[in-house]
C-alpha cells in the first residue's frame, strides 16, 4: 500500500470486493486519506493477476488479533485493468 507522500506500507488483504478491501498493516492511516493499493489477485483456474487502485480509507482501528490496524478502504472509480483482475475472483 503507498500513501499520498509515496510512503510504501506493507499491508496484509483480508477482503476485496469490486467496492473496496479491508487491510492489516502496522500504520494508523488517517480516516479520509487516500492510498493506492497494489495487490496480487487470485485468478481461476490458477495463478494471480496484479491489482492497483486508488481507495479513500473509510475506517481505521486498532485490532490486535489481527496483528495491527484494520483499515477499511473504498476503491476510487477503477480503471479496465483493475476491473479485469477482479473479474478473476467475481465473474
């Protein structure tokens, strides 16, 4: 995940949906921040597609079973590529 001052944040995905994800890293990331998130998306029947999206974080807590921050995050419009990716987990 990269911040707006192009800090790169290692982030663990929990979920992703055409609308958003919800993420797991070691930063409070300020609610209404914007980031980019860069992932590897699951493709059938086998391998990974790479995903980037600009996302506005909707929520931010603490979540210590989790091993740090959950962030909550809503996908800004999503260009073809990304679109694509995702239609590898939801066709």
């Amino acid at each position: 995940m990269e911040l707006a001052d192009n800090t790169v944040v290692s982030a663990r995905t929990l979920d992703i949906s055409a609308a958003g994800a919800a993420v797991v890293c070691d930063l409070n990331v300020k609610v209404g921040a914007t980031v980019k998130l860069r992932a590897r998306i699951p493709a059938r029947p086998s391998g990974s597609l790479p995903f980037l999206a600009k996302a506005s974080v909707v929520n931010c807590t603490l979540a210590a079973s989790e091993g740090g921050f959950r962030l909550g995050l809503e996908f800004q419009a999503l260009d073809a590529d990304a679109q694509a990716s995702l239609k590898g987990i939801f066709p």
